[in-house]
DNA sequence: CTGAAAGCGCTTACAG
DNA sequence: CTGAAAGCGCTTACAG
C-alpha cells in the first residue's frame, strides 16, 4: 500500500501547489501550452504525434485540469444551485434529484443548501451561491422578499422559483395548484357526508399554506358550510403543536368529524393521533406519504408530483440560459387526488 | 417593475462580462485595487474614509466579489462535494442534511451527486468533482474499485467513505454495523420461535448485502439452523423481483416463517406481499420506514442513524482537512433494534 | 499544425 | 495607510 500524503504533510495554503498544470504537462512533453490544452479539450489541429506525446505527459505527471481555472476564462461555471427546506424532507428528495438528473443532462453539477425555513438563510445561502457565480438558481422560497436577487438577475444568473412563487419580484414560478387540490379534496370529504371539518396546515406565512387553507374554505364556501374559527389552524408543523390542536378539535364539545391536513409532516402526526382516538374520523392529506396504501385505512391524499416540479422548474433555468426563455411565467401543475380508505368514512353519529 | 435583461439579450460567452469588478470598484472610488480587496474582505488598514468611499462604489455597482476568481487564488475552494446513489432515497435524505450542515458549520458549500447504483457514474463524478477541486469528497460506493482516486488523494483532497467501505485503496470509512445488525435481527426471530427464516436482500456486490447476508448466516449457524439455499435471496430490490421472490418463499411447499429484508426498499415490497397474504408470517427489516409504527402489526426493524453516519463522514473530512487527521480508520456506528409487533409474532401452526 | 502574449478576477508578497 | 506588479491555471485572439 502506498503511503498516502495527508494534508498535514504540506505547506499550509498549497494543499493544490503540487498538482500538475498544463504548464508543467507542457514541459514535460516539450510542446506549448495551448497545445496541451487543444489535447486536453479534444480540439481539432493536433497531429497524431504531438497528441501522443502531450497524452503520456498528462499520464506520467497524472494531470487533471482545474475546471476552477477554466470557469474563470469561460463565464460559465456549469453548476447550478438549488435553495430548498430541508433535504431529509422526503417531498424534497425526489424534487432535488429530478433538478439533479436535469442538471446533469446539460453537463451541469448541483449545489445543494438548506435555508431550514429562515428567510435570512435562504438569502445567504443563494448570495453565496451568485458569488460562486452559478450559472442558475432554483430557489424553494422561506422568504417573501427576493428583491435582494435582481443584481443577480440582471447580471444573467437564471433563476427559478418551484413549489412557493417569487416575492417582490418578477420571476419564472414552478407550483402545484395548491388551491384547487385543496378544494377538491376538502370537497370530497363533503360528498362523503362530512359538514365539520377541520384544517390544520403550516405557518401562514407559508404560501402553500396560505393556498391551502383558501382551498378549504373555497370548498365549504362552495357548500355553503359556515366554518367555525377554531376548525382551522395554521403553525408550525411540530409533532407537538400539531397534536394539540387535532386533539382539541376532536374533543371539542362540537367536535370535527373529519380533518383535512396541510402536508405530508400534519398528516403523520395526524394519522398518530386518529389511531390513539376512539371514533372514526375522516382524513385527507395534502401531499402523498410512504405506505399510505398499508395503513388501516389507507390514507386519502392529494398528490404533488414532487419530481415533476423540479424538472419543470429545471427546464426552465436551462432554457432562460439558452435565451429560449425571455418572460417570466408562472407554472402550474396540477394535483391529484388518491382516495385510499382514510377521506370515504363517512360522518359518526 | 424593473426590466430585467435576460441572457438572450447579452452577446454569447459574456454571461458575466456586465458584471462589476474589484477593478471597476477601485476606478469609481478612486482607490487601488489591494484596498478594495482589503474593503471587501474586512482586512484593517484602511481609513474609515476611504473604506466608506469603497463601500459607497461597491453599493453603486452592485459589486459581489466572484469567489471563483478568488478560490484559483487561494488554493481552497471551501466546497465539498457528496456521491451518493440516490437523493431521492429516503435514506440518504437525512445523511445528506447532515453533511451538509457539518459542510456549513466549516463555511464550506455542498456538491452532491447520484450515482445511480453505476459504479461508472460514480467515478465519472467523483473525478467532475475533483476537476473542480472540492476541498473534500464524502463518497457512498457503487462501485468496488477506488483506485482511481488515489492520485486525487494524493493531491490533498479529503476522502471519506460512508455507508460501504472502499475498495482497493486505504482510506476512511464510516459503516453500521451491518453485520451485527442483521444478526441481532434474525436472533431476535429465532427467539421467538422460528426457524424457517427467509433472508431476502440487495444485489451481492454491494458490501452492506452481503454484511447483513452474513449476519443472518451467523444467527443461523448459532442457533444451529441449517439453511435452506433457497431461503436466501440477494438481487434486484425492484419490487418485481422481491415479490416474486417473497412469493416463492411463502408458498413453497416448505414455506419460511419468517422473513428478514436486507433494506427499507425490501422491506416496503414485503410488507405489501405479507398484506396480501393469508397466514401471519413474522418480519423483521434492515433500516427503519415512516410509519412503520403504525401499520398492523408494527414493523420490528433493525435501524440505522443516517444522520448520524453523515455527520461522522463530514466530521472526519473536516479533520482531514485541518491536518488533525493522519491514520485512516474504519468506523462503525451501532444499529437498533426497534420492537414493534411484527418480529415477535410466533410461528404459525 | 503550433505557440507566445494577454487576460479572466481575484490574492500574495512586497515596496513605498 | 496604500498600491503596482506578479501570479493562480486556464482560454481567447492572434500571428506564424
């Protein structure tokens, strides 16, 4: 086995100061610089001969070119950089590995970051991205203020917005109709005879929460359903806050006979909670979630196609950069309800 | 609103021609360029003055400085880059988060890549990585091989592997512990009465298979169970192959008791084979699911801390890169054995 | 077919 | 306290 060199072992802020440059495989192959980087980019206007010997050089000395170096002459970097949540998520996963599949079909690499929700996070992280000079940005928006990326914009960094739209500013927006799948699936639990239902989502502030909750209501107004102020709840998604008020809705003296949940996060902790309960309750879910089928009763929900936002939302960045793209649009994609059990119980008593 | 000037309208190969540089800044404050940089790095030695003229040319232009340029520059390019199989695995979602947030703790951004299981790809982009010389690279293996890293090893770049050990070169790695997992898994079966156990798992060559293959060969052979060839399957965990092969286990004319699935993707085909099933049939699975607790029965599962398997990696690399690090190590993080009603039923007839 | 010079946007090392 | 020159490792534009 080789002894492998550690960084410990080197001068300290030269950790690449012994690689091999294409000035060092020139030497070596006793040619120029710019014909070492024709053999390097495959260029045209090599013979044979020099070709090989440029290529044993880069061989022996074991020369990898510095892409870093490149992007800087090029403009280009070939990355791009997407903004989400929370990449442990599982809505998130199947939506950042369909921007990755994207990405890598146009010879791009993907930066990941989470904002973890905080808006600050969200800026500091896509500010850190722009001053790697990406050439785009999908940006899963925490905050409701993007004025902070027109420079970046205007300087050419393609940006799109997926699953909540751009705040402030003019840009392309990738969603889920969250409204219409909100209403359509609150609907369903009043066809199947339901009048008390309750809602419990994210933070307001969340535009798909704020969506959600209008689909709600649309759908009782619709019914001509008053609904009560304490059937409808938004906050934080905590396990903790979550089962409060689902508990507080069930045993009210008025109590709800059915729930519609925001995301995949309430309707966990809402399934947990309805299994502990005594009563039947119906439930339907916004978002689809892991053996929702295997559950007694499989749970109802409203599906997004996760991997659907991200290739859209990426399609659109790589074409902006082709300047196939020129006005901003907001995209909408629809949802679809997957009735399982959980959103046909009718009403108890 | 603004206009905003999209890359069609920029003559080609100049994305970033428009951009303001230290160059531009020093000009309109006129300053030399060393204060601009000492400005915008927050070195001292500039008057608060002329630090004010600066910060009022670098607010007017918009300037952001290009850490592109600036990584060429300084040898670190404060990145590091994560191969793993699949970001939409629900898996490596949690390990990801936790590279990341190690990545972030050290100011450093995160590059992560899917291999698809492609022993190809992976190489492909590990080497795209280093090309654009990531500081360090957190790799889960597809392939068997690493070899072709140890040039970039060499160079100084910072290599941990995670989840499956390297192949063919010294190097750190993090596992669980897979073997005693599956061991402790299928003992626990064993206790409760079964001896007719069917083992079904991932594709052979991938180390962690063939760990927790072991594991329940070991529990077997202590407890002085012969085992039947047909009760061991590795391959494919596409959900045709497990069902089929779950199938044949159970209705073979000696059919298995019981059955230990080798990771989160078995174990979902399983669960829904065993659903459909008539006679009650024990499990236990390699990796925990959602809601695993509250399907009838609860699934026993032997767990791993995905996160916790991120965080140790990215921990390591980060010491790498210190120089606090020389001896490469192996190590392994304990499994759990998580009781929820499936394991412990007992034998039927 | 081949290569010397200039430059991408910064930082480093040094001199004033 | 301040700045001109050189250089990081490539590519571009041009000349032979």
């Amino acid at each position: 086995m080789p002894e492998i060199t550690r960084g410990a072992d080197r001068p300290p802020g030269t950790r690449y100061g012994n690689r091999p440059t294409m000035k060092d495989v020139a030497a070596r192959a006793g040619v120029g610089l710019k014909t070492v980087s024709r053999v390097v980019n495959g260029e045209p206007g090599v013979t044979p001969d020099t070709e090989r010997r440029v290529q044993e050089a880069i061989d022996a000395l074991g020369f990898r070119r510095n892409d870093s170096a490149r992007v800087l002459r090029k403009g280009r970097t070939a990355s791009i950089g997407l903004v989400l949540e929370d990449l442990a998520d599982p809505f998130y996963g199947p939506l950042s590995r369909a921007v990755e599949e994207v990405a890598r079909a146009h010879g791009a690499l993907l930066i990941n970051g989470s904002s973890a929700e905080d808006p600050e996070r969200e800026q500091e992280l896509a500010l850190a991205l722009c001053a790697r000079r990406v050439d785009g940005l999908v940006v899963i928006p925490a905050g409701s203020d993007h004025r902070y990326l027109e420079p970046e914009i205007r300087a050419g960094v393609a940006t799109v917005f997926v699953d909540r739209p751009a705040g402030r500013i003019d840009a392309d927006v990738v969603l889920s109709d969250n409204y219409g799948g909100a209403r359509d699936g609150v609907a369903h639990l009043i066809a199947h005879g339901h009048r008390r239902i309750g809602f419990i989502g994210d933070m307001p502030r969340i535009h798909t929460a704020a969506e959600r909750l209008r689909g709600y209501q649309a759908a009782m107004a619709d019914a001509d359903i008053p609904v009560a102020e304490h059937w409808m709840s938004l906050g934080a998604t905590s396990p903790e806050r979550v089962r409060r008020e689902a508990e507080a809705m069930l045993c009210d003296r008025d109590p709800v006979t059915a729930v519609f949940t925001g995301n995949n996060r309430v309707t966990v902790t809402v399934i947990r909670v309805l299994a502990e309960h005594s009563r039947q309750v119906a439930l339907v879910g916004f978002d689809d979630i892991e053996l929702a089928d295997l559950l007694q009763p499989g749970v109802t929900v409203v599906a997004q196609d996760a991997a659907a936002l991200g290739r859209t939302a990426a399609e659109r960045l790589f074409r902006q950069l082709d300047g196939t793209l020129v006005t901003p649009e907001r995209i909408e994609l629809p949802t679809r309800l997957i009735t399982r059990g959980s959103g046909e119980l009718s009403p108890a008593g």
